[in-house]
C-alpha cells in the first residue's frame, strides 16, 4: 500500500512535496494543512498547480484533518525556526503521527534549541514515533554528504564544503532571506535582527562533528553581504549596482583552538556558476564536486518526501541524518 502523506505548510517547499507525492509512485497525498486563508477550502490541486482534482481540500484545522486523513507521516513545511514551529510539532505528535520536517534549527540541536529538542524527543519517544529535520542544506549538502564521503577515509584531518549558487533560480522568500534587493545599511540590520541569514550552518557542522567523534569548542558564523557591480535581475527582483544581491556567509568549527570544519556559502543573484565542493583532508584525501550544484528548492522537497519511508524505520524519538539509514530516491 502506498504511505499515506499530509503536508503541513504549502508554501512553495510545501507545494513542491504535494507535487511529488501526487506523482510518485508508493505515497498518496491524504491531507493538506495551511493557515493562508486564501487557500483553506480549495482541492489542493488548486494550490500546487494540478491538472486534476485531488479530491483532497486544504483545511486550517491541523487536528481535524489529521484525525480526517489518519496520514502515515506528517511532511511540515512552516518555518525555519524551531520555536515557531514547535506548536505545530507538538500538535502532530500528540495525535502519534511522525514528522519528517524542512524545519532548518531541527536538523541537529544547537545552543538556546537543545532545551526545545530535548522536549521533542520525549514528546516523540512518549507517542512512539520519529521526528526529522532535513532538507538540501542543512540536512545534505553540507553535513549529511561529507558524513558519508568520509566512510571512505582512513583518516581526517579537516573538513571543507563550498556551495555556491545563482539565486535567480530560487523563489522568491530565498531571495528574500539572503538580502537581495536591500542597501548595505539595511543588510547589516537584518543580519543584527536575525531575518537575513542561512540558518543552518552552526547544525551542519555540529552534526558533522559528532559523526567523526571530533569535540568542538568553538562554531563562528560570519555573514557579508554580496554587492553588486552591476545591474542584475531575477524574474522577481531587480536589482541595480551598489545594492545587495545576496549572501556570503562561512562557519567554523575549532578543535583545540584550529579550525577544522569550514563551511562558505555564497548566494547571489548573477553568480557566474553554481557548484557544490567537498574537500575532505586527510588520507586518502577526497574532493566532490557537483557542478550546476543542488537546487535548493527541488532538493530539499526531494528529500524530505525520499526520507518518509525511512522515518517509519527507525525508533521513537528526534533523529538527525546521521542517525538514519541512507536516504535514497524512493519511488
């Protein structure tokens, strides 16, 4: 029988995994759950651009279409922050449904999050079920990746990953998030404010650390803004010379004072190339690199509907990727 799916959130992460769903083979798309009132009450084909009635209608009631549709496993795409999306988790654990998530801080637990994580362990252990942070960065690109890249070493001494992408072809809350379209000055106060950021890189190289059984002590995450030198433009946003197009941001994590794990990150509109590099110093030493890159959009809805069918194998409680069988296409 095929697994039995809802989507929670059907912004356009949301929409892309009601899309594969309805045209894969071994799930069925059961449910939809948004608070967008312009969507509660349309046949979800309606919202993702089907071309047929899914005879499945969006509600705002979480709990009401939970208990309708008795999903197998919740798919949640609501928000990048933890807190903001613990309701929703709490709500869906309470009625003893896993949760595979595109949550970002819910990859790995890190600083004020560990106390939220904590909590949703026992939450998930106590209704028997797994819940799952993952997506294309953090939860592949530039954590789960070098893990597994690793399994081929005999010995590491550091850890690098560049990812580099045009964010032309992003949408638009992407393009958003990494400052396009805003002056330096007004860069430098969202980044202070916390709204323009990669969230991610402090879990990626915490989970990346743990999988070596190296112990950090400390993670620095700089940002910079990308300007651009002349006038460049997406099919959402233009933006002219002196303005920010994107994002530059690196993390670090420090062993005994050196660093060892770096993760860069640039996203900006009118890269000349988009790529993804893992260099893995060490013996033997490995360099991967994916040209074109990972599309963030189309791969981290793949990945959150690859790995349904691995949260309903593993035990109870709150899982990072490293602690679950390899994700692969599931068709």
């Amino acid at each position: 029988m095929p697994i039995r799916v809802l989507v929670y959130g059907l912004g356009p992460i949301g929409a892309s995994v009601a899309r594969q769903l309805v045209a894969r083979k071994g799930f069925a798309l059961v449910g939809a759950v948004d608070t967008d009132h312009e969507k509660v009450g349309l046949d979800v084909a309606q919202v993702i651009g089907h071309e047929r009635r899914l005879k499945v209608r969006v509600t705002n009631d979480a709990v009401g279409g939970i208990r309708q549709a008795k999903p197998d496993v919740v798919v949640m795409c609501t928000s990048s922050s933890l807190r903001k999306a613990l309701p929703c988790i709490e709500t869906v654990l309470k009625l003893r449904t896993p949760i595979v998530s595109t949550t970002e801080e819910l990859s790995y637990p890190v600083g004020r999050n560990r106390t939220l994580a904590r909590a949703i362990d026992q939450m998930a252990k106590k209704s028997k079920v797994a819940v799952l942070g993952t997506g294309v960065n953090p939860g592949f690109a530039m954590d789960a990746l070098p893990v597994m890249l690793s399994g081929a070493c005999e010995r590491v001494e550091s850890v690098r990953v560049d990812r580099v992408q045009d964010a032309r072809i992003r949408r638009l809350p992407f393009q958003q998030k990494i400052g396009a379209g805003l002056t330096v000055d007004q860069f430098a106060a969202k980044v202070k404010d916390g709204s323009v950021r990669h969230v991610g890189l402090a879990e990626s190289i915490t989970m990346i650390a743990r999988a070596l059984g190296w112990r950090l002590n400390e993670i620095t995450d700089e940002i910079q803004p990308k300007v651009a030198k002349v006038p460049v433009e997406s099919d959402l946003l233009a933006v002219d010379p002196g303005y920010v197009c994107g994002i530059v941001q690196d993390g670090v994590g420090y062993r005994k004072g050196q660093p060892v794990i770096t993760l860069h990150m640039e996203a900006y509109l009118g890269a000349p190339e988009s790529y993804d590099t893992v260099t893995i110093e060490g013996l033997p030493r490995i360099v991967q690199r994916i040209e074109g890159g990972l599309h963030g959009d189309i791969a981290t809805a793949s990945i959150a509907v690859n790995a349904v069918p691995q949260v309903l194998r593993v035990a109870p409680g709150l899982r990072t990727m490293i602690d679950m069988p390899i994700v692969s296409y599931a068709g």
